[in-house]
C-alpha cells in the first residue's frame, strides 16, 4: 500500500516536472530509473520463480515513472505551436 502510494507520487511529481521543464525533468527521471533498476537487479537474483516475481513491481513502476514523464513532455509539446 504505502509502496503504491509512492510510485503515484513519484510519477506525479515527474510529469509535473516534465510539463513545466521538460529539459529539467531528465535527471530526476535518470534517478528514478536507476533507483528501481537497482531494487529490481536485487529482486531478480533471488531464485527461481521468487524473483521473477519479486522484480515485477519494480519494472512496473519504472514503466510507469517513465510514461509519466513522457506523457507530461508530451503535453507540453502540444501547447507550443
């Protein structure tokens, strides 16, 4: 729950960023990416099916963190003819 909560934060915050900054919003999406990169090369080095599952929340959330910010970068392009 708490770990949802967070993921919809973040990717708030990130297409907020990407809309207002687009250039801006690079580096803390490249902080993001490596933040769940990194808890997902922990979970998948788990055996067996264990870290297969354990590393799917965390390529979701990248996923998702990465579509947020595009989709604010997106919209910001929109607005500018």
């Amino acid at each position: 729950m708490v770990v949802g909560a967070i993921v919809i934060a973040v990717c708030l915050l990130l297409a907020v960023l990407a809309f207002l900054a687009p250039r801006l919003s690079r580096h803390p999406q490249h902080g993001v990416n490596r933040a769940f990169s990194g808890g997902q090369r922990g979970a998948s080095r788990l055996p067996g099916a264990l870290g297969r599952w354990l590393q799917r929340p965390f390529s979701f959330s990248r996923r998702a963190a990465n579509r947020s910010a595009s989709a604010g970068r997106r919209g910001r392009a929109k607005l500018h003819p």
